[in-house]
C-alpha cells in the first residue's frame, strides 16, 4: 500500500471514529499543546511557535450549537488555552469551557518541570526525565482549589526502534478519592509513514473503560490536521472531534511536494542589505517614508542576515530533492568580504550538482557579476549593461574646503623616528590628495583584493586566469549582446520571456518555492537532543564608542562597549555555553572602549574553572580598535577580503579659533590662572592651536596607549614576541587576510563555516558535526517601550532621509560622532566599498 492509499484509508476510517483535545499524550509522551492537559513539564521542549484550534462535538457526538470551539498557542515555553461555547460571556472566565495558563522550562540536563492553572482554581505540576531516546518518564501532579492532591499520575515509555516510529507505555494514575480505584492506563504510539500518526489509550475511572483514538496527517510542511475519539460503553456513540495545527518548525508531510518527475527550483530574490546581526524590528515610531524624485526618505528595509541566508543556501545544497535555484538580480549591499561568503555558497550549491538559473533586474556591477559567474545561464534585458571592469580606489579630501572654512584640523598619531605613518584615518582632512603611504597600503590591498575578484570569476566562469583578464580588460560591456559573445551572458530576454522559460523547463513540469532566507528548524519528535556543542555566537559590529550598541533594523552602526562587554561575561558564565566565537565587522573607533572591551574577555577567561575555547572571525572589516579586541583570542580567522590591521592611534580635533576670530569672537583665558598649566588645552580647542607642552604631552599620551596596542598584540600572538618589531607592520599598516596570516596577525583564512570548523575541532568533533548557535547580545527584541521615543538611534532623522544609496556609502555620516570626541582613536583611515 503506498503513501495516498494509506492516507486515504485512514481519512475515510477517522470519518468514522475520530477525540482528545490537542491530542492523545501521557505524562511520559507529552508534546506541543497536548503538555498543557497532560504535563506542563513538556511545555519546555523547544519546538517553536505552535497554535491550534479545535472544534469538539457535543454529548451526543454532533456538531452543534452545543459544540464547543478551544483555541491553544505555544511559545518559548509559555502556553494559553481556552474554550467556548454558546454560553461564554467574554469578561467571565467561569462560563468559558476551560481557560488554562501553563510554562514548562528545562531544569537540567534532560530534565523538564512546568505548572499550569485553569479557571476552576486546579494546578498541575510535572515533571518529565528523558535520559535517553528510547525512554521517557512523567511525573504529574494535580490540585483541586489550588491546595487538594486529587490525583498522581506517573508514565513511563519506551522506543523499541530507538526512535519515534514506535512509542509504547502506560500510565498509572493514583487517586486521592478512595471510591476510584486506581488504575494502570496503557497507551500505543506509531508512524506509519512520514506525516502519519496513529495513537489508541485505554483509560479506566468508576471501572469504565474509555477508549481515546487519534488520527493526525501533516498537511504541508506547517499545518497538521488531526481527528481525536473518544468512545466508552455510556455513550450513546463515539465523540469526534477535530483540529488543525500549524508549527514554526517543519515536520515531515504525508505527501511530499517535491515529486520525483517534476524539477524542483527555490527561486531567490537576491538583493538588499546583507548583515551581521539579526535585524532588530523598528520601533513603533520608527515611521517609513518614501517621497520625492530622488527616493528621498526612510523607507528602510530590513537587511538580511549573513549567517542564516548562507546556512539557508547550504540545506539547499545538501537537499537531495532540489535541482536548481532561479536567482533573481538586484542590487546586493554588503563589503566585499560578505559577498564572497555568498558567492561561495552559491558555488557549493552549483558543486553540489545542481544548477543555477540567474536573471538581471538591472545593470550589473563588477561585484555584482562576481556573485552570479558561477550561474548555468545567465540572462537580462537587451538595453542593460554588465560593468566589468577591474577594480579601482577612489578618495575624497576636504583640506581645501576646511581651508576656505578657516578650520584647522588638529592631529597626533603614531609614526616612527622619521616622522612616517600609515595610520591615516584622517588623511581626507590634512590632504588634497593621496599620501606615498595610503598608496603603498591600497596597492597592496587592490592587489589580493583583483586576484580573488579574478580568481573566483575563472573558476565560476571554467575559465583559466589569463582569459578573465582578457575579458575584463574589454569590458565594460554596454550593449547586452557584446556580454554575449564574451561567454559572460547566455542570452538577452524580456523578464516575462525569463519566466516562461523557466516554467517550461523538463517539459513544463516545474515545482518553484520562494526562498526564505530566515532561519528554519524542523520539528523533533527525538526524546533525547543529539550530542551538539553550544557555540555562542557574539557580533561586534559598527563604530566603538563607549556606552551602548544601537542595533537596527539594518544592523548597528555603533559598537557599545557596555553592550559587548556584558554578551561575553553572560555568553562565557553560561555554562551551556561550549565556546564563544566573536564576529567582528569593525574599523575601530575609541581606544578606552576597545580596551574595555578586552579586560572583560580577559577577566572571563581568567576563570580556571570554566575554560572553553574563544575564537575570532573576521568579515569585512576588523581593523585597529576592531583587531585590538581580537588579541585576546585562542585563534583569529580572516577571511581572503577582510581588512584587519591598522595597529596604531590617533586624535582629531577641528580647531576653529580662526573662524572665530573672522566673525569677532575672541576669549580671555590668561587673565586669571591658578596653576603653571591651568590653562592646558586638550583635543577640543577652540580659540587656539596647541603650544608645544600641550603637544608634547599629548603625543606622550598617545604613545603610550599605543604600546599599550602592541604589548596586547605580543601577548595575545604567540609568533609576535618583540614589541619593537612590531612597528615593522604596526604603525597603522592595513592586511587583507592572506597578507596578516603572512605576518602572523591572523591563524587561518576563511569566513564563518571556517570558524564553526575550527571551534568542532577544538572540542574534539568532526567538523561534519552539527552545533547550535547561541546568538549574542541578547537585544534583538520585539518589545515595546517608552523609552523608544526618546532614542536617539530611532531620532536619525537626516540620515533616515537619506537615499537608500547614499546611506550604503556614507562612511563620514558613521564615523564622524566618533572622530569628533575626546578619546583617543583606534580607527580605520577609510571605508573600503568594492562595486
């Protein structure tokens, strides 16, 4: 009998039998909705979000006006129920048919407790053992008027197949009331194929035996129906009713949609805001516009996070049931490090043997290319153009225009005994412009940044090196059918052309899905977790300031050091926690919040007794501030596009004592002075420049906090050992990965799967182990508050009006609140944006 049979067959006999609300489970069994009538203890198991509605037919087994309708939900461990019927009144909790509140959360190790109350003042405490996936134990207790022991049930279960293909057990339940007997209630189990389960429970009370039957089919990957019978010899007939489930986590459907005589193609929209972090929803308040036009306004999409869209590609990857993806163009904006841990799973899915459909919505740029050259086909309207044509680095200097301003830029910085510095975070204002130094640095990084660019494009492509050369130096190709004949393009085709195409592939027997780049787990029927280690996943991301991060809706733009500091004291106390693994996405910014941030990794792991390993994976950016939190690290992973680096220090401060003195406004801090030095002038001068104690004692203070850099650097790295030397790629001097690797600044090369391999390792897995990710801050939150409106991050109201494209490219908007402080500066001389 084969799967439609078999769920026909039992579709026609639930027809005929069919109750238990929520489904028929034991103290021992309890799962999902079903927990809060059994044991609440189960309400702990993390399945996700779970709702149902169930509607349950009369005394007489009818549905009617004397039906009743129950509504339940499930959510991180808190669940509601309630039901009515023709005589509920809305604000009177004793006319509802049940109302039930119940939590259930894990304890310890295998070992779950939850309570539950309903609306006839009874409590039910459980407890629930799972040592093992073969058995299960409940302990259940039950209270009448919130005081009274009515009733004891424990249950015990096993899995002969050590799975959940087979579940048998029995409950014995002890009752307070000496007039019922008690009595030992078994209970069967069984899937007799994907998305079909079957249970029978025999119960005894008054030494009358009820029989509960239950019929559950899953739908679709999130919708479950279920039928539940209850049948006894005092019924005048059998009681059944029915529900439906739907579930956040995807279980197994009876019928899968994925038949073998069609081609089954995930189509991908891929484009917007690529990120670290989980975006952070907006608030309320958070009001989007859009007008204009030049696009002026708001209107600001969430970005997509990083880690979930690549771990979402690579089940694609190993799902023998897809064929191919249809990839849909638009404009991706991210660093160059992002883009090649997309353009890498994108590869291994073509690796994996299947086949990749691209389209371009629009013109398309270097980088742009660069993601899709792996496609099978490639496709886009005749009028648009592919710009492939190398890379190259691009500065914008302010001196002359602070010069008609009449505004001095004061600067210290590190540099060796010739006066020489690569750390040039605010070159744009002291130059008209570049410097031998910033162009000895961006050669050096143009070079490792084109040979990857090339590199990956030849294998995309099955190109030799010379070849991709050769068609880049052509480029760029400003009539669609010039890509053609290159090899770039397969052909020109109106989008509409591009979907019929698609649709009558394998003789127009497709199945095509819509991609979902948000994370999607599937539901565990296993009573026992596979042994998977606990990673803590930390992300440092934007500016450094001191104080709080500003997590968004597009990810932070401001690394707090209070908010980074308080993820790896809470990530590394926990001690479900395996190890701890810092994304980095960072040019610097303030050195004491850089330093603050550093003593709370090294008093964390100065904890003997709770040692595990900390690792540091770098994206796009990880640089001076960024890599000065790194050194605490047992290993640091760049990848081949990162920018690290940048060892050094800096301060800045705009002088405008000369513009005041053109519109008249003069100061008098000689006259009354207590003290040889009262009148010492810090960074934030105004009516003067520096004199030369004021400036000797500020280079001392900036020297010193840059040994600081360098001893942290030593010992952190153990191939580093002579501070001096270190000035030889110190002095602000900027790395992609390969080139800090040579230097001995990183351990290894790679992107966020290189650093989960490396973590697996350490704790002695194979790295085709699987682990769950812990995600850290903890404040990516849906929550409402007062405080929202008063937010300066949600009050940006410039930038928010911004066009979507200047935003993706305004480095001075982001960096400008930091350089513009009194704090000495770790700080990446310029945003590095490759199109």
């Amino acid at each position: 009998m084969n799967s439609s049979q078999i769920l026909i067959f039992f579709l026609l006999k639930a027809l005929l039998i069919s109750q238990n609300t929520w489904g028929i489970s034991s103290s021992a069994t309890a799962e999902g909705l079903a927990s809060l009538n059994t044991n609440p203890a189960a309400l702990g198991i993390k399945n996700g979000k779970i709702e149902g509605i169930f509607l349950k037919p009369d005394l007489n087994g009818k549905f009617s006006k004397s039906s009743s309708l129950h509504f339940s939900s499930l959510v991180d461990g808190f669940s509601f129920s309630y039901g009515i019927n023709n005589g509920t009144k809305l604000f009177k909790s004793k006319t509802y048919e049940s109302i039930i509140i119940g939590y259930g959360s894990k304890i310890y190790e295998d070992l779950y407790f939850g309570l539950s109350f309903d609306n006839t003042k009874n409590i039910t405490s459980g407890i629930l053992y799972r040592p093992n996936s073969y058995v299960s134990m409940g302990y259940v207790e039950k209270y009448s008027s919130y005081n009274q022991l009515n009733e004891i049930l424990f249950g015990i279960a096993f899995r002969p197949l050590s799975d959940h293909r087979l579940t048998l057990g029995f409950d014995f339940n002890y009752f307070d009331d000496k007039n019922i007997d008690n009595s030992i209630n078994p209970f069967i189990e069984f899937y007799p194929t994907d998305g079909l389960k079957i249970s029978a429970k025999k119960k005894t009370i008054l030494n009358e035996d009820f029989i509960t039957l239950n019929l559950s089919f899953v739908l679709s990957e999130n919708i479950e129906m279920f039928t539940s019978t209850i049948n006894s010899s005092s019924f005048p007939s059998s009681r059944t009713g029915i529900g439906l489930l739907t579930t956040e986590n995807k279980k197994n459907p009876i019928i899968n949609k994925y038949f073998k005589k069609n081609l089954n193609l995930v189509k991908i929209d891929l484009k917007g805001t690529f990120i670290e972090e989980p975006p952070k929803p907006k608030s309320f308040f958070n009001l989007s516009l859009d007008f204009g036009f030049f696009n002026i306004g708001n209107n600001k999409s969430p970005g997509i996070q990083l880690r979930t869209w690549i771990e979402q590609m690579n089940s694609l990857s190993e799902n023998p049931k897809i064929d191919g993806i249809v990839l849909n163009l638009g404009q991706v904006n991210a660093g160059l490090s992002k883009k090649q841990e997309i353009r890498n799973a994108l590869m291994n899915f073509k690796k994996s043997g299947k086949t990749i459909y691209a389209y371009c919505n629009n013109d398309v740029s270097n980088t742009g290319y660069y993601l899709i050259s792996m496609a099978d086909e490639i496709y886009m309207h005749n009028q648009n153009s592919i710009y492939l044509t190398g890379l190259s680095a691009n500065f914008m200097f302010y001196k002359k225009f602070l010069e008609k301003l009449e505004v001095s830029p004061i600067v210290y910085r590190v540099q060796d005994e010739n006066g020489k510095s690569y750390k040039g975070a605010v070159d744009m204002f002291l130059n008209d412009g570049i410097t031998p130094e910033m162009k000895e640095e961006y050669n050096k990084i143009l070079d490792d940044f084109y040979y990857v660019f090339v590199r990956d494009i030849s294998e995309g492509r099955n190109w030799t090196f010379e070849k991709t050369e050769e068609v880049i130096d052509n480029g760029p190709f400003l009539i669609a059918n010039d890509a053609v004949s290159e090899g770039l393009l397969t052909s020109t085709m109106y989008p509409d052309e591009f979907k019929s195409y698609i649709k009558n592939l394998n003789e127009g027997k497709v199945e095509i899905t819509e991609f979902d780049p948000n994370p999607t787990y599937s539901y565990t029927l296993s009573w026992k977790d596979s042994n998977k280690p606990n990673i803590a996943l930390i992300y440092a991301v934007g500016g450094i300031q001191s104080g709080e991060s500003n997590p968004g809706p597009r990810g932070s733009s401001v690394m707090g050091d209070k908010t980074i500091s308080k993820a790896f004291k809470d990530a590394y106390s926990n001690k479900e926690v395996d190890a701890i693994i810092l994304r980095i996405d960072s040019g610097g910014g303030s050195a004491i919040a850089s330093d603050m941030m550093w003593r709370q990794f090294n008093l964390s792991r100065s904890d003997s007794t709770n040692k595990k390993p900390f690792i540091v994976s770098m994206s796009d950016i990880a640089a001076s501030g960024g890599y000065y939190i790194a050194t605490e690290a047992d290993k640091i992973i760049a990848n081949e596009t990162t920018i690290t680096g940048s060892i050094g220090v800096i301060s800045f401060w705009p002088n405008f004592s000369k513009l005041m003195t053109k519109y008249g406004i003069s100061f008098d801090d000689y006259s009354i002075t207590k003290g040889e030095h009262s009148n010492f002038k810090y960074l934030n001068i105004a009516n003067r420049l520096h004199n030369d104690y004021e400036k000797e004692k500020i280079q001392g203070s900036l020297n010193y906090i840059y040994n600081e850099f360098k001893n942290k650097v030593v010992d952190g790295r153990p191939n580093l050992s002579d501070v001096n030397e270190l000035d030889n790629i110190a002095l602000g001097r900027i790395w992609t990965g390969p080139g800090a690797k040579n230097v001995f600044l990183v351990d290894d090369i790679g992107g966020l799967d290189k650093a989960y391999d490396t973590v697996k390792e350490m704790l002695g897995y194979d790295t085709k182990s699987k682990i769950n990710i812990i995600e850290y801050p903890k404040i990516y939150s849906n929550n409402f508050s007062f405080d929202n409106l008063s937010d300066e991050n949600n009050l940006k109201i410039g930038t928010n009006l911004l066009p979507d494209n200047y935003n993706n490219s305004s480095f001075l908007i982001d960096v400008l609140p930091i350089i513009y402080s009194d704090d000495m500066l770790m700080i990446m001389p310029y945003d590095i944006n490759i199109d």
